[in-house]
C-alpha cells in the first residue's frame, strides 16, 4: 500500500528518482528500493523523513505545492512541516498496525526528546561553540587580532577563513583554550560526537573545518580573492621606486644573448622591461608556463618588477599577456593578485591558453615586437639551471612573434573589463549583492521615486530579468535591511551608474518585497535567498556556469568578468556554498517576507 502510494505521487509529479534522492539527501538507490515491493521503512524513521522533504522541496522548486497538496489534501499555505506531516499521513492511510510501531530511530512520535542537531556547515559550528563557551565576537576578534565584523561573518556562515592561512588554526586553538578553562570539554565532545576523551584541539580543527572536504576548496579559494577585491585599497602598496633606481648599469649595457638559471632570468627581464620603458615600446606580449618563482620568490625583486612594469603602462604601453592557468587554482588567484594594480589601469589585456600544457616542458616568450625577446623551453622543474635566450636580431623577433600570434589564436579572454551589467548566456545564474535589486521591482515603484533613467534602467533590467527565467534558474542571495536603517531612511536603492543616490521608504521596501514574492510563487525559476550579513560589502556579484562578474560599488575601475572555466567552477562553488546554508521554501520564505512587510 505505501509503496503503490511513493510511486502514485511519483508519477504524478513526473519525478525522477535522482531529482528527489538529490532534495531528500540520499541516494537515488534508497528511492528505488522504496518504490520496488521490498520491506517499507516505519512511517516516522528517518528514511521516509527524508522522501517526504524530498517530494516536498521538489514540487517547491518546480512551483507544483499546490498540485502536491492538493493530491495528499494539505493546505498549499501550510508550513513544511505540516505539509510534509500530511504527505506522511498519507503514505500511510490505512496502515494502522505499522504506526503503532516504535519508530528505527531519532524520537517517538509524541516525544518531547528533540532530535540531535547536526552542524553541516563552519558558520554553524562557530556559532555552536561559541555559545558553549559564552565567547563573544568581540572577545574572539582581540584574540586573534581581526576586525569583530569578519567573526560576525563567519559566525553566519557568510564567510569563511582564508584556506592556508593561520587564522584557523589561531580560532582553534582559542576555542579549545576556552572549553578548557570553563569547563566544558565534554559539552565539546558532545557537539562533535565524539568521546570525551578524544576532544582536543586536533579534533577540533578538523571538525570546525571539515578536513579532508576537498569540494570545498575551491569555494575558499574564490572566497579569498573576492574578499581581496571587496577590500583593495591603493593606499596599502607601499610607492614604487624609480625605473632607473631600481636598475644597475650592467643591466642597461649588457649585451648578453644568453642568461642562465634564475637570476639570469631575473636580470633578463630587468634589462627588457627597462629598455621598454625608455624607448616606450607600445606594446608587449608576455607568456610564462613556468614556476613563477623566479618572480614572486623574492619579495625585492618582485618590487623591481612592478616598478618597471608600472612605468610602461604610465608611459602608454598597452600589455598583452596570455596566462597559463592550468595551473593550480591558488597560483592563478596569486597570479591575478599581483597583476590587479596593472589591470585596473585598463591597459592589459588577459587571455589563458585554451591548449593543454605540455606535460614535459615550460616555455617562456617576452616580446617587445621588433625590438627584443626573451624566449627559453626547459624539461620541468630544470628551470633554475636553465638558459634563457636574449634575441634582437629582427629575423628572429618576427619568428618570435608567428609564435606568439599562433597561441593568441588559441586563447581566450580571461578578464574583462568592465564586467558585463547583463549576462546573455544560457548558463543558471546566481547574483549576490548587499540589497534589493532594481530588476526585481514592480514597475508602480520604478516609476514612484520620479527619476527617469532610473526607470529606464528598471525597465532593461526586468526584461532581462523575465527573459533569463525562460531559459534558466535565477538566484538572488541578498542582505535585507535591518528596521534600524529602513526607518531612519538609511536604506538606498541599488547603485546604478549615473543615479543619484535614492532611498527607500518602510511602505516602499515592503512593496518591493511584496513583489519578491509574487516573482516567487509565479516563476519556478526564480529564488530568494535572504543572507543575515553581507558577505562583500562592497560588491555585487554575477556568477553563471561560464561568467562570473565582480562589480565593485565604490571602485568602478575594480570591476571585472572572469570567463575561464576553473575560475567560474571556483566562483559557482561559493556561491553554492552559500545558497545551501540559507535555502527555504517557497511557503516559508513567503511568512518570512510578509513579517518583514509589517
């Protein structure tokens, strides 16, 4: 009778046993077995639990509630629970005899016993830990030296520590230090579960952090360079020195044509980027596949480098480098990292190679057309007792340059700038921003703050916004404004370029979310996502499966789009990330918006 009835709501909902096993939380093969005509779970175990949240969550996320409830006679504006509740009761309509049993596991029915909470995600855990131990963010920040508003993110879950860095391993040891003093090792132990003698702060970094989570590295790394350019200041490079200050005589006269190992490397690239600077090349194509230490490894030359390479832009000579991003993922955010002084000045051009890197060998090409080259192919990891060729013969400079031109043509753009302000791609897309946004407006609010280019921009933006829903999902993850601001008149409406700065009312803040709503419950596409904190309080982020743009409110020249596949992967997982520890229902997001409509 159960399993007739799992496999009637099935049908009727046309869904497939991966899609609900994905929203339960299990495998695809529990589903199957469920549906076959094998032994049925008891009616309050964990198993059926789950299918009933994954039926629910599947005909929410399809805009089917109304179908779903009306099959199983639930009330469509009833809360998960009690509409999950009646899918339960009737699954087992009729089953008398298997509801008098005890359930497998978790508590009776009836049972005051709440079920033990699991703390999926470091937020949670933070949070968890610092209430045991009565720690408060401001306590925690002087402990570990970092401004109390970023403990207030990771308490939330909005943000997390830089992977590799000694900010895990300082909150670690300060947790442990504080169950220890107050007492509350084995309370500790309980939320790890895990024995009491086993807590120490070994096992307590590797439960806060989740250690051996591979997925979600790439989240953290994304999350880091994000976080660099939501706090980018000018002001935090120390000045650079002169071109002539930081090259020595020997340099500017050699005229040698081979240099060997790394500092030949490092004197050859002195010499090319001076003679650049002074003859104002124009332009310069750069490529590298090797291990940039010869580069980064020595934080004087590094100096040297930027200066030289600061003068040529500042004297009008455009850039044109194609990076090798097969590399790691966290020596490509270093790459960029070191390159963001330069791109903002909006004359670099960043493609990467859409060719495989060659396994064996690294090849470098520095090329200043028809004045030198600086060109050198080393087995790997040979780089340091490599030569590295120093060519101005013209023959050889327009071979250099066929080569160059040739894995041009393979490459593909890697930033761009500025970020597009619409997506056109076919790819889901996920938007974070710190407020409202002006494309999910009605149009009696566009037309009511009297700012005309305002509501032209609405007016693309919407249609853009209802034109995206036709083809793909449309995630919005947003901080919604605290009553403080919203009645002091502190609350602005979305920054567009070229607006004055506008604010909104509580009558008119509750009309856009009145409308967050209906775009809610009418588009199946659509979701909200209501954040507790921003996470970059300074950008708004477009992310889809082949762009990820980074709108900077305060710095418009940091704006960028990314279209590198890795970059975008390390982009979609962040924001998954995200979206996974404040997803709701349709229903519950509805009541948590009409409260803040009140």
């Amino acid at each position: 009778m159960v399993t007739e009835r799992i496999n009637e709501l099935f049908e009727n909902l046309e869904a497939k046993n991966g899609q609900v096993a994905k929203l339960a939380g299990f495998d695809r093969t529990n589903i199957s077995r469920l549906r076959s005509s094998g032994r049925t779970p008891e009616k309050h175990s964990p198993t059926i639990r789950k299918l009933v949240t994954g039926l629910y969550l599947y005909a929410d996320n399809r805009n089917e509630l109304g179908k779903l409830c009306g099959y199983v006679g639930a009330d469509p504006g009833g809360s998960a629970e009690e509409i999950t509740d009646k899918i339960r009761d009737w699954l087992y309509e009729g089953e008398a005899e298997n509801e008098k049993k005890a359930p497998a596991s978790g508590p009776r029915p009836g049972s005051t016993r709440k079920p033990k909470t699991v703390y999926r995600f470091f937020g949670e855990r933070l949070d968890a830990v610092m209430k045991l131990t009565d720690l408060s963010n401001t306590r925690l920040s002087h402990a570990i030296h970092m401004d109390v508003s970023m403990i207030s993110r990771f308490r939330t879950g909005v943000r997390t520590p830089v992977p590799g860095s000694d900010v895990p391993s300082s909150i670690t040891t300060v947790l442990y230090e504080r169950a220890k003093a107050t007492g509350k090792l084995t309370g500790l132990a309980r939320l790890m579960d895990i024995p009491p003698d086993m807590a120490d702060d070994a096992a307590l970094h590797g439960w806060l952090f989740d250690d051996g989570h591979s997925g979600d590295r790439e989240a953290g790394i994304a999350e880091s360079l994000l976080g660099f350019f939501d706090s980018y200041s000018v002001g935090a490079h120390p000045p650079l020195p002169s071109p002539e200050a930081v090259v020595t005589e020997d340099i500017t006269q050699s005229k040698q044509t081979e240099y060997f190992g790394t500092e030949g490397i490092r004197s050859a690239v002195l010499r090319f980027l001076f003679d650049a600077w002074r003859e104002n090349a124009g332009l310069l194509l750069l490529y590298s596949d090797e291990d940039q230490s010869w580069m980064t490894g020595d934080r004087g030359f590094l100096m040297r480098w930027a200066s030289l390479m600061s003068a040529c832009v500042k004297n009008g000579t455009r850039i044109r480098i194609i990076h090798n991003v097969d590399r790691d993922l966290a020596e490509m955010t270093d790459a960029i990292r070191s390159w963001l002084p330069l791109y903002m000045s909006g004359m670099v051009e960043s493609w990467y190679s859409t060719r495989k890197r060659n396994p064996r060998f690294s090849h470098t090409i520095f090329l200043s057309p028809g004045k030198a080259c600086i060109e050198a192919f080393h087995p790997i990891g040979t780089e340091a007792q490599g030569v590295y060729h120093y060519y101005t013969d013209p023959q050889i400079l327009d071979v250099c340059r066929s080569g160059y031109d040739s894995m041009l043509e393979a490459a593909a753009p890697l930033l761009k700038v500025p970020a597009v302000s619409v997506y056109e791609g076919d790819s889901d897309i996920t938007f974070i921003r710190s407020g409202l946004s002006v494309a999910t407006m009605p149009e009696e609010l566009a037309r009511s703050f009297d700012e005309p280019q305002l509501y032209a921009e609405w007016k693309t933006l919407h249609d853009a916004l209802l034109f995206r829903l036709k083809k793909a999902k449309v995630n919005e993850c947003v901080t919604l404004a605290d009553d403080e601001d919203l009645f002091s008149g502190k609350v602005r409406v979305e920054q567009l370029s070229g607006i004055r700065e506008l604010f909104y009312t509580p009558e008119k803040y509750a009309q856009h979310l009145r409308n967050i709503i209906r775009l809610s419950e009418e588009y199946p596409a659509f979701r909200f996502y209501a954040l507790p904190e921003t996470p970059f309080p300074n950008m708004k982020l477009m992310i889809a499966g082949d762009m990820a743009g980074i709108v900077h409110a305060k710095r418009p020249e940091l704006s960028f789009g990314f279209n590198h596949p890795l970059m975008c992967r390390a982009f979609q997982s962040y924001a998954r990330t995200l979206m996974e520890q404040y997803k709701m229902d349709r229903n519950t997001l509805r009541k948590m918006l009409e409260g803040k409509c009140l």
